[in-house]
C-alpha cells in the first residue's frame, strides 16, 4: 500500500515538471521570435526563461528525493511475516490470558515471536511454564515459585515439609535461641532458629555439642564458655570446688601466711587437684623452701632472696655468713642457758635463730 502511494506521487511529481519544462521552451521560442521586432519585450521574455530554470533545476531536486526516499521507505517497512508495534516477527500464535509467552505478548493475547512457539501444557506464571501447581496457603512450604494468592509452582513434584517451615522454607529443626542466641540457620522474630543441621544437641559457633549448661558468670566449664553457658561433649559439673572458673579436688584455709601449693583466694583459702599439705619448711611468698639461710645484701643465693637477705631454697645452701648448724645457716647465735627460751633450733645452751 505504501509503495503504491509511493509510485502515485513520483507520477503526479514527473507530470508536473514535463509541464513546468514546456512552459520554459515556449517562452524561449517566444523571447526569440520577438528579439528583432520588440526588443523590450524580449528581454522580460529572457528574465522570465530565466526564472524558469531555476525552477526546473529546483523541482528537479525534489522530484529525485521524493523518488528514492518513497523507494527507502517502501523497502523498510515491508514485513512478509507479522508486524507489532513496529517490530517485524517470523512467527504468531494465541496463547490466552494466562499462555506461556516466549516472546512479545500483545493485549489481545497474541504470541509474536522469532523463534517457534511452543504450547505450555502445564500451569503458566511470569512467562514461564511449569509442570505442577499446588495450593500450599500463606504458610505453606513451596520447593518452587509461590504466588500472591499462595499457588506453588514447581517442576517437580510438589510436597509437604516434613520439618519446620519458615518464610517458604522447609527447615529439620526449629530450637528457642532467645534474642541473643547463636543459630547456625534463620532466625525468626520470635527468636526461634530453623535450621537443616543435623546436630540433635547445642550448637555453638558452629559446632555441636551434646551438653549445655547454665554456669554463671563466674561457674565452672569444661568444654567452651558463652557469656553464661557451657558447651561441652562430656557431662558438665564440678565435683569439686570452682575457683576462676576452674574445678580443684582440695580447698583449704591456709591464712594469710599459710602454705598454698594450688592457687590462694584472696580470702586465703587454697585451691588444689593435689592434697593440701603444711609446710614443714621455711614458706615465703606462698611456696614452701627446705632452707631459709640469711646470707646478707650482697650474699649469695641460690633460691629466692627475700627483702631482709634471707635465702629460700630447696637445696644445701653453699654460704653462711651467719651461724651454720645442722645444715642450716642461722643469722644469730645466742647463749641462752640450758632452760632460756629459744625462737629457733636449741642446741645445749645455745640458741640459732634468725630473729
């Protein structure tokens, strides 16, 4: 249709040039003929032959362009197949409301494609074609795509969760984590976990434990502590006693200058997983030494100095500068008598002592 009103204005166009070009050659015979006799006349007969031509030469140029642009347009616009919205489309079909689409699908449910259009033979959703379909409700679980008016739509075969199902999901276990519980899946508002892990205990960063078990701050926890939880794999207690949450066999008050093998609380009790024996040495900064020997500010020792240059040591001391008896190095030596008071080791009348 368009190449024909194409071809219809090219006619009408070349008509009206051959007339526009007639004219043109009679007033040049015109302008001629009447030269010798009228030469005023001949000259507006030139002007006018004049003006002719540039006429000519100007519809010459529209009549070329109307030519080729009807024949550019004539060539463009043909569609031998289907044509919608201006795009030209090799194959059409009606698919219905609710068809499978590959294509472009038009108001009147029209199918305009370059590529075959296959026939959905199952349930159609968003332009694509799936094998089931399935009410499943607002909570139900969809192993597929769910809709707003709560149909599954799957290609495979639509089941029930056997679980727990969560925002669509179907989840093997569901455990109350509480607001600040870790959960190794999803964790619902009302602080519930879903998870598919198979720990059938307490899972803890990650790992799963078979005991769990509210210590305190400050309990006793074999295995790896929350903020106020113990997760372990062997049983959690403390038979014992908890001190720094560590468990001990043996507590003992020793006082503040009691003998303490273990560990001493600040309110001097001793805490250990061995039996809490008296010093029946020489104590000194809560450990127990053989020999207490004073061996002067510039004495050696080959224990621990204290303040007042006594030595503490669990081996013979190797310098007195004091008083030695029975292998120990006293600071005094005093005759007291056979019946004075000694503060130290009595020998006879005298007295070793290093106070």
């Amino acid at each position: 249709m368009n190449a024909t009103a194409g071809h219809t204005t090219v006619k009408s166009t070349v008509v009206s040039y051959h007339h526009v070009w007639h004219v043109f050659n009679v007033c040049t015979e015109m302008a001629s003929n009447t030269a010798v006799s009228h030469p005023g006349s001949a000259r507006r007969l030139g002007r006018a032959s004049i003006g002719l031509s540039i006429a000519g030469i100007v519809i010459t140029v529209v009549v070329i362009v109307i030519v080729y642009g009807n024949v550019f347009v004539a060539s463009s616009s043909y569609c031998s197949d289907y044509q919608y919205r201006g795009t030209c489309y090799t194959y059409r079909k009606y698919v219905g409301s609710s068809g499978s689409c590959s294509g472009v699908k038009s108001s009147v449910n029209y199918c305009y494609s370059n590529s075959p259009i296959y026939y959905c033979s199952g349930y159609t959703y968003l332009g694509t074609c799936y094998t089931y379909r399935k009410y499943v409700g607002s909570s139900g679980y969809c192993s597929g795509v769910k809709n707003s008016t709560n149909y599954c739509y799957s290609n495979s075969p639509i089941s029930s969760c056997s679980g727990y199902t969560y925002l669509g999901a179907c989840y093997t276990h569901r455990e109350y984590v509480g607001s600040n519980g870790y959960c190794t899946g999803v964790t619902s508002s009302t602080n519930y976990c879903y998870s598919n892990s198979s720990c059938s205990g307490y899972t803890y960063l990650g790992t799963c434990y078979t005991y769990r078990k509210y210590v305190g701050s400050n309990g006793y926890c074999s295995g790896v502590r929350s903020s106020t939880y113990c997760y372990s794999n062997s049983p959690i207690s403390c038979s014992g006693y908890t001190y720094l949450r560590m468990c001990y066999t043996y507590r003992k008050h020793v006082g503040s200058n009691g003998f303490c093998s273990g560990m001493k609380s600040s309110t001097n009790y001793c805490y250990s997983n061995s039996p809490i024996l008296s010093c029946s040495g020489y104590e000194y900064l809560g450990k127990c030494y053989t020999y207490a020997n004073y061996v002067g500010s510039s004495g050696y020792c080959s224990g621990v100095k204290s303040s007042t240059n006594y030595c503490y040591s669990n081996y013979l001391p190797s310098y007195c500068s004091g008083y030695k008896y029975l292998e120990n190095c006293y600071k005094y030596r005093r005759n007291v008598g056979s019946s004075g008071y000694c503060s130290g080791v009595k020998s006879g009348s005298y007295c070793y002592s290093n106070y």
